[in-house]
C-alpha cells in the first residue's frame, strides 16, 4: 500500500557565483578574469569566487593566501553588500510576479512553490525560464534553476546545469534520480557524514535506501531518519515566505594568532557583546550557547550548551562561554573565535514525522 503525499511544483533559483558576478557586470575589466570577493587581508577569507576563478580551485570560505596559492594572477574585490542587496532586492521583485510563496536563503537562492502562480501558468519548468530571462534582462546576471515536486530535489537539481542552466525532475523521475546519485550531492550532507557513508559501505542513492531506518538512526542519529525518508523522494517542508531565524552569531579573526585563554576572553567579551547587541535588536533570547574555535591548521571546533532557560545577556552568555573555553585544553594557537545562540525564543515545537515506506506518483502534474 503506498502513502499520499502532496505534489508540488517546487523552483529553486540559485544565482550563479552572485557576489563575483556583480562585481564582474560592474566592473566591466574584472570580466572573463579570475577574481575573489573578500580574503585579500593576510587572515582575509575568501566570500566568492568567480568561475573563472574556480577552474583553479578557489572556492568560497577558502583562506585568501591558499587562494593566491592555487591562481596567482587572482583578483581580490571588497565585498560591496549594498550593493549586493540591492541587486538581491530586485531578483525577489520578479519572483514575487510569480508566487506569494517565496522563501529566501541567502541574498543569492531563493525556493518559490508555483503549484498555483499569479501567471496561471501550469508548468514549472517554464515559469522558471520565464524567472531566468527576467532576471538576466533585469539585472545582466544569469541565475540557475532547479524544479521538482519537493525542495530537496529542487535544490539539488539546480546545481546540475550550473552555471545558467536549469533541470526538472518530475514525480515519476525523482526515486529513480537520487537512486542513481552519489550520496555526497545530497542536500545536507556534509564532507564528514559523506566520509562515514562511504566507510559504511553507501556511496550512492540506492546504497542509502537499502539500508533500514533503525541502520541509519543509529549510526546518524535524528538525521537518520531524514536519510530515510528524502531517499525515497519524501520531503515535505513547504515554502515558508516567513522564515524563522534559527539562530544568531557574531565572530572574529584575529590579524595575529592568539594561544592565551586570557586575551580570548578579553575578544570573546568583546563578541558576547555584539551578539547581544543583536539578540536585543531582533527581540530575541537563546537557550543553545555554541563557542567557535578555529585553530591555526584552519580545524575547526565547536562546543555548546543548552541551559533551561533564555538568555540574552552578555554577562549570563559570557559564563557560559567561559565554561565551554576551559572545557578542554586547546590544541594549539587560534585564529577565529565566534560565539552563537540558537534553540531561540520564536521557535515552534516540531511535530515528530513518521517516516513512510513510498510515495504514490501516480498523480502526474505537467512539469
């Protein structure tokens, strides 16, 4: 017997190497160039990387004296986020031409439900070249797209044709697809849980989805049970044009590297300022105290708290970070320090998902 479960048409729109690209369309000397957005400081980290760029293996997050490394003729741009805001401002004008139903991730992606659109049109597919086109005509950059029934398959299926290009993936398609994918493009998973799958014997789809649910929860815990269920093309998280900010953080990188747990207090003070600066400027208050070390081998670490009631405060978040500092000896020398709050005030409990053995895909929507 086969569970229902509703079918969406479900865009995901990412916008290809977006901080570079509008820095490159207002540049017009920076095109066709190799370039980097941010990390030009001796501790600088690179925000994003042209394609041109990429063909090196600069990439996002990177140090920028590895990325000098890896393209010496690399062109560092200061991030200009007005600047990319205000472009961001104008993508979500025409999404919102299409659909009410926008739920953005970042200035740059953004997932959009047009199972019913102001167009009346009943294809995803070209709603989403109709987003493409306006986008390119509206802004001069170009934007990748991916459409299926549920947002993990949409955000997926965006990267395939990458950089503008799009992929739909239909009802009927959707087991079939992951079944066949490498474990390592799934939403989701990370570099370490794509390791362990792999040392378990689940490099693709299929391997995952022969393995039970008890096998997967107990070896991923909670997200046991997301493997399971997005496997078999089950996901089914809706287009929220409100989303709740999940948590709230401040960091800093150091110009010199600092191994005295005196002089990181004195810094992490200094951040456990800000992020109250922050809760009280959103209204918000956090339970989860989560401190960010970053070693000067660039490992990172991270180690948290959950206390029974909100805090907010910089001194009720300082002891706790405090705690979590001397909680272990460091390794060696640190370059970055952050603090973060999360298990925030405006949550809402979630309902406990009973995971289902298929999907009925016999309703075949015009894709």
């Amino acid at each position: 017997m086969q569970d229902e479960m509703p079918i969406r048409k479900i865009i995901h729109v990412d916008m290809d190497a977006f901080y570079a690209s509008v820095e490159q369309l207002d540049n017009p000397e920076l095109r066709g160039k190799a370039i980097a957005v941010g990390g030009s400081s001796a501790r600088g980290v690179v925000s994003a990387a042209s394609y041109e760029a990429r063909k090196f293996g600069v990439r996002s997050a990177m140090s920028g004296a590895v990325a000098r490394k890896l393209c010496p003729q690399l062109i560092f741009v200061k991030t200009n986020f007005d600047r990319y805001k205000e472009v961001s401002k104008q993508i979500r004008t025409i999404f919102f031409e299409y659909t009410d139903l926008v739920e953005p991730l970042s200035l740059d992606e953004a997932y959009l439900d047009v199972t019913e659109n102001k167009k009346g049109n009943p294809s995803a597919t070209m709603i989403a070249t109709e987003i493409r086109k306006k986008i390119k005509e509206k802004t001069g950059l170009n934007a990748s797209a991916g459409i299926s029934m549920n947002k993990f398959v949409a955000k997926i299926a965006s990267d395939i044709n990458k950089p503008n290009g799009q992929k739909t993936i239909g009802p009927e398609d959707v087991v079939p697809f992951l079944e066949t994918l490498d474990v390592k493009k799934f939403y989701g998973v990370g570099k370490v849980t794509k390791e362990k799958m792999y040392r378990l014997g689940i490099f693709t789809g299929m391997d995952l989805k022969g393995k039970s649910i008890e096998f997967l929860e107990e070896n991923f815990g909670k997200s046991g049970g997301f493997y399971y269920n997005v496997v078999r093309g089950i996901h089914n998280s809706k287009v929220k044009p409100s989303r709740t900010q999940k948590s709230l953080a401040a960091e800093h990188t150091f110009s010199e590297n600092i191994s005295s747990e005196i002089f990181m207090l004195e810094r992490l003070e200094e951040i456990a300022a800000e992020v109250e600066k922050r809760l009280h400027k959103s209204k918000l208050a956090g339970k989860t105290v989560t401190l960010k070390i970053k070693y000067r081998d660039f490992t990172l670490q991270t180690r948290s708290k959950t206390l029974p009631l909100f805090i907010a405060s910089k001194e009720l978040i300082l002891d706790v970070v405090k705690e979590l500092l001397f909680q272990e000896k460091m390794k060696e020398s640190v370059r970055l320090l952050g603090i973060s709050i999360s298990n925030l005030n405006n949550e809402t409990p979630k309902k406990k998902q009973v995971p289902k053995e298929s999907i009925d895909v016999q309703l075949k929507l015009e894709f």
